[in-house]
C-alpha cells in the first residue's frame, strides 16, 4: 500500500482506506463469534424489557451487566432498533439465541459504531505535522497513522470476529487526545469523563488526564523552559474541569443514586470476588504498578500521550483481573508516537506484534486460522515497511536482539497450531499452546514496557504541538 504523494488527495486517500476496511469488516461477519456475542445480546434484552432498577440485578444469564450506565443506556437504545430486526433475541429467557437476523445486527452495530472511530482517526491526524519538506511529503506520517489505526490488526478481530465494541469506546478516547492537542482541553475532559462511564477500564489512564489537565490547563502561563509558574494557577478553570467530571457522573450515577442501587452497580463494575487474574492466560505479570510518578514530571501533549500509554501498559503489565484484549488500550496510542519518532516506532514495532499475536487464542476455531495470519501479517509487514521508509534515516528499528525475538513468533506459530495438536500432549496438557503464548508474548509486552520507560526518563519530551 503505497503511501499518497501530495497533499491535496488527503480526503481520497482517507475515505478510501475508510471504506476499504468497512468492506473487510462486512466481508468477516459470518466468522466465528465468541461468548461475548450472547453477552451484549443479554444485554440488549434486559436493558429492553426491565426497568433501570432491574437492570444490575437481573441475573437469568450468567452474563450480567457489568459495564457503568452509558453503555447500558447505549444497549438500551440498540435494543430499539433490535426490535424491528428480530424481536426473539430480546427474550431474557431466549439464552445462546443467534439467529441469522441476530447475527447481522449484532455486526452491522459495531461497524455503524465506528463511524466515530473514524472520525476520530481523522481529528487525530490533523494534529500530526509533516516533517519534511515540500508538499510532496506532507500527508506521508498521516497515511501512515490512519492504517496503523483504522486497519488495527488487534482492533480488527476482537470488534469483528471476537465480538465488543472497543472502536466506538477507542474513537472516543482518540477524539478526547485529539481535542487536547487542538487545545481545546474542556472538550477533551468532557470526552473522557464520558468514556469513563461508558467502560470503566479507561480509569487506568485517568491519571495521564488529571496531571495534564491540571498542568497544561489549570495553570494559565508557562515558563519557557516548559516547566509551569506556581503563580498562575486557575481556580475558575479547576472548578470547571471538577464540574465536568460532576456533572456527566450525576447524569450516569444519579438514578441508581436515587434508587439506592449504586452499591450494586459498584459491585458489578468491580467483581473482586472473580479473584487477582482472569481466566485467560494475559501476557503479563502481577505487581503494584505505580506510572504516577514520571507522569507527574512530563509535560506537553506529545508527554501526555507518553503517560497515557504507560499507565495503559503499566496496567496492564501489573493489573489485576487482565483480559488479553486490554493490551490494545497501549497500542492505539502508541500508534500516534509511531509517526513521530524512530525509538516511538521501534518500541511500537514491538509491542504491537507480540501484542497483536497475543490474542490469537480467543480465535481458536479452524476457519480463523488462515485468516487471522494473514490479517496479522498484511499489518506487521506494512507496519515495519512503512515506519522503515519514514525513517530511512536511521540504520535500523530493530537490534539484532529484537529481531531474532520477532522472528521467533513464526515457529512458535508452527508449534502451537500445526504440531502440538498431533501429538500425545494435547489431551494430557491442553493449556500448553496457551501457556507458550502467553510467556513468550510477555517478555516482547515487558521489554517495550521497559524499553518505553526508559525513553521517557532519559528523553523527556518537548511538548509542541501543531498550531490549528
């Protein structure tokens, strides 16, 4: 895919990888779905047929609600659009129920979802300045930016073939970046408060926010040297972002509020009883994780999304209960980084590979096997190809080290897939495939961790921005 050459196609080259991977997304509707298909299904029914003080304790389905109140309120009115389509998949008691009709609302919701995914995408890229010069060269880091996003490998099979809505949930954390790099720092809050509402996941960045937004925003004046004067602060602009955050939070919490309920929603939201780690085998390893104190010295947006991305990993790598898709939380913005440097793009060469390769296990069925391979390697090798011709300048992204790791993803491809299911193993050890994933994808998650770590600490970011 080659990348546009002047500036002035920008709309054509956008709408056409747009609707490009629209059509992929259609193409990929009859593949296997998982058990989250039937949770939003569930979801759907009870939002549906109870009233909003039933729905955190209906409990027909072992799938319960347990995501905070927008996302109920979003199903809420999926379901009434449902209704017309097949009204069987609204019956609480109609368990595991997937008809043909079923099938294709589910997927054709996600797909019309996106559309802010997209148009976040876009915002998002405006704010990416072309470095070299002339016009020729202008929309190149752009092009780049909208396929590592908009053709995510990871986003890709989790939203449509796994089955969840994340591009809907991610266009809303990228249009709330996009707002703060434009300066336009209340939008931004207001965005994320509400993502927050909608999956309470995001909490693991709302560390990043609160520390930038009360530096870059509350603080009216800078020194020149990017660090803020103590003398500048704003407590009209605290008030305002405090109010915010009050305000989309009373319109989701409040009726339960009023309803006496929210212990319950709380104990849906955060089910301590499941125990420390989920069910699957994350690539991770459990500790206390403490990203707050380099967030608190790292300014400016480009630091922002620096200590986005490590409260994101650093989550991940040491949270509790981890699901192997919550490593897509670092990617897609670690995708922004790429473009701009060549160690942002090595360390997201690797965290996206070994993260994307990850989840191959939630595909676990025949018929997916061809073609989340292919997926997978049509996004590395343009991935690689186009970072590599970004920064051609430099000698390499990868060190031999890293290489030679990289490369040991194919025989490990080999022995889980297409040799352990013929040998005697597989009935005695069946977790194995899992387990080898699982450790040899946390050593490439752990070492762009690290890798990350140690590029903020000893190169702090210049906080510059694109003028709008």
């Amino acid at each position: 895919m080659a990348a546009p050459r002047i500036a002035t196609g920008a709309g054509n080259w956008f709408s056409a990888l747009a609707l490009g991977v629209t059509l992929l997304k259609c193409l990929l509707i009859p593949t296997y779905h998982s058990t989250d298909f039937e949770v939003h299904r569930n979801w759907l029914a009870i939002t549906h047929n109870l009233p909003i003080s039933q729905w955190y304790h209906e409990a027909t389905s072992e799938w319960t609600l347990d995501y905070p109140p927008f996302f109920a309120w979003f199903e809420y009115v999926l379901s009434h659009v449902a209704k017309y389509v097949d009204q069987e998949m609204l019956n609480i008691h109609n368990l595991n129920y997937c008809s043909s009709r079923t099938l294709l609302f589910q997927r054709f919701s996600v797909i019309f979802t996106d559309i802010l995914f997209v148009y976040a995408v876009h915002e998002c890229c405006k704010c990416i300045d072309g470095k070299k010069a002339g016009k020729e060269l202008t929309e190149k880091p752009k092009f780049i930016l909208s396929v590592l996003l908009l053709w995510n490998f990871g986003l890709l099979i989790v939203d449509h073939i796994h089955f969840q809505y994340n591009g809907f949930l991610f266009g809303l954390m990228l249009l709330s970046i996009a707002r703060l790099f434009q300066k336009r720092h209340m939008e931004g809050a207001f965005l994320f408060a509400v993502l927050l509402h909608f999956k309470h996941i995001y909490l693991y960045v709302a560390p990043a926010y609160g520390v930038y937004l009360l530096r870059s925003y509350c603080f009216t004046a800078n020194k020149p040297d990017g660090s803020i004067r103590w003398n500048s602060f704003s407590f009209v602009r605290v008030i305002s972002l405090g109010l915010v955050v009050f305000l989309v939070s009373a319109l989701s919490l409040g009726p339960f509020l009023a309803l006496n309920q929210l212990p319950q929603v709380f104990s849906r939201l955060f089910p301590f009883k499941r125990g420390l780690c989920h069910a699957y085998w994350a690539p991770n390893f459990w500790a206390l994780y403490n990203a707050l104190d380099k967030v608190l010295s790292v300014i400016g947006p480009r630091g922002f999304l620096r200590c986005l991305i490590l409260c994101a990993l650093s989550s991940f790598m040491f949270g509790w209960h981890v699901h192997e898709k919550a490593i897509l939380l670092a990617i897609l913005p670690m995708s922004l980084l790429s473009v701009g440097k060549a160690g942002d793009a090595s360390v997201f060469l690797i965290l996206a590979t070994t993260g994307h390769y990850s989840l191959f296990p939630l595909l676990f069925t025949a018929p997916e096997l061809p073609i989340k391979i292919l997926l997978m390697l049509l996004f590395t090798i343009y991935s690689i190809s186009s970072l590599k011709t970004l920064f051609r300048k430099e000698k390499h992204l990868f060190n031999w080290m890293e290489t030679f790791y990289l490369l040991g993803l194919g025989p490990l491809e080999v022995c889980c897939e297409f040799v352990f299911p013929f040998t005697s193993w597989k009935l005695k050890y069946p977790f194995i495939p899992l387990l080898l994933t699982s450790v040899y994808c946390a050593v490439g998650i752990t070492y762009a961790w690290f890798k990350l770590y140690v590029s903020v600490l000893t190169h702090p970011p210049v906080g510059k921005t694109k003028k709008q």
